[in-house]
C-alpha cells in the first residue's frame, strides 16, 4: 500500500513547497508587523539566522516543516484506504477516523512550524507547540485504543473517543503555559513508547520491536541534535544544514514509525470487531 499511496504525499509536499516558495518571494516581513515576537525570537533560540527582511524569517527551519506534510498526507490517504477496505487488515484500520485525526495532526503541525519559523511570533510559537502535543496525544489515543485489543467499539464509541482527543489537543493550550515543555514532551514520549512496549508484549507475533527502537532512536536523536542546535554547537547561522530542520525530520520519522508500530501488523491477527451503533 505505501508504495502506492507514497507518490501522491510526494506530489501533495511539492506542490506546497511551490505554493511557499511563491509566497516568500512574494509577500514581505511587514505581514507579522502588528504581531507580538516570540520569547523564542528575542533570546534567538536556534542556529539560523533571522532575516527580518523576509515574509520566512527562518526559511531553512520553515520549509523543513513540510516533513510533516508529507507524512500527514500519507497517513490520511491510508485512512482513505481502509475506509473503502471492506476486510481491515489490521485494528487501527477498522478505526479509520483514528488515522484521520493523526494526518490531520502531522499537517497541523506542518504549519503551525512553519508559521513561527516564519514569522517568529508568539501566537505562532503558541501553535507550534500545540500542534507538537496534538501529535503526542494522538498517537497516545492509539495507544489506549490498542491496550484492551478484544473490546468492540460502536460507532458511537468512535466518535466520541475523536471528540475526546481534540478536546483534550485545545485543553493543551493553556496546560502548555503552565508546565515546560522541557518536561512535559519527554513525560509524553516515554508514556507513549511505555505503552508501545505493553502492546508489543501482548502480541509479539503481530508486531516488530525494531519498529519500537527505530522511533525511540530517532526521537533521542532528534532530541540531542535539537539540543546542540539551541546551545549553538557547531552552529552556522548561514549554513544550508540547520539542526532544528534535522529535528523536524527526525521527530516526523519517528511519530511515523510508532503509526506504523500499530497500523501495520506482521499476522493477521488483532482483527477487531465493529458494532454498528
């Protein structure tokens, strides 16, 4: 299936990249005028070099966002998939609202990213950091979903868990203002792979481990590059390579991989029964 549907995010992606790309040679700095800067803007937290002058104040950090795109694409065109499959191959297939909510999440954050590293405003800090938890807390709700694997659920039951999750991405706005992410986004990544690692220990013919490793790595990867980055090792303010960008990609590889930890099954076990309501 990926093979298939991979093409189609890549077209999506490049023709958002055209549509940016227009718009930074277009439109100038003066949009974000009336806005108030970030904290993150006056303490100049990343490697790359502010160009006020620029509708993307950090052109490198912003079209690096478009990691997320590509995969939210990818992952609503494979709830479209299992929507139309009358057979799901898999739990999370059955649940197709589920993947929806997780692309929808990945192209929120695509641009929620992309508007602070453009603009470097606060608001768009504000979404950023948002749209960062709603995929967390997606991915979490897949989690949960998965832990009580023979428990049909209704229609009803389906939509309610949907309604749940978005309430609970808005309830992180103010939450986020309270607790630092410092602390709040490993809390959520540990519990996220904790729950993972259950999963995987209830039907381990169904999943992979490696798939679990891989998207741990990747995260700390990103994590202590993202880190370098704000301590400005090795920093080029000029340079191409930019260290958040790296952890834009990294972070999306790794929230993919732990979709791909649930959606994609080694058996053909776990086939869960749906009620209609």
């Amino acid at each position: 299936m990926l093979i298939r549907l991979i093409p189609r995010a890549a077209l999506g992606t490049l023709l958002m990249l055209a549509l940016w790309l227009g718009l930074d040679a277009t439109l100038t700095a003066g949009i974000w005028a009336n806005m108030t800067v970030s904290q993150s803007a006056i303490t100049v937290e990343y490697c790359e070099f502010n160009h006020p002058e620029r509708f993307f104040h950090q052109p490198i950090n912003t079209y690096s966002n478009l990691a997320y795109l590509f995969f939210g694409l990818l992952i609503l065109l494979i709830a479209r998939e299992d929507h139309r499959n009358p057979a799901p191959p898999s739990r999370l297939a059955a649940f197709p609202l589920l993947s929806v909510l997780m692309g929808a999440c990945f192209v929120y954050l695509s641009f929620g990213s992309a508007f602070f590293h453009a603009s470097l405003t606060y608001v768009g800090q504000r979404a950023d950091m948002n749209a960062t938890y709603s995929i967390l807390i997606s991915l979490l709700g897949i989690t949960v979903y998965h832990l009580a694997p023979n428990r049909p659920w209704t229609r009803s039951l389906q939509l309610g868990w949907i309604a749940g999750l978005v309430g609970v991405i808005f309830l992180f706005l103010p939450l986020a203002l309270r607790i630092p992410s410092a602390r709040l986004v490993p809390a959520l990544i540990l519990l996220l792979n904790a729950g993972m690692l259950i999963h995987y220990f209830q039907f381990r013919r169904q999943r992979s481990a490696l798939v679990i490793l891989l998207s741990f790595v990747l995260v700390v990867l990103a994590i202590y590059i993202r880190t370098l980055d704000v301590r400005k090792v090795g920093c080029d303010p000029y340079s191409f390579f930019q260290g958040h960008a790296l952890w834009h990609l990294l972070t999306a590889l790794s929230s993919f991989c732990s979709y791909c930890f649930f959606r994609f099954e080694k058996g053909a076990g776990l086939r869960p029964a749906i009620v209609a309501a």
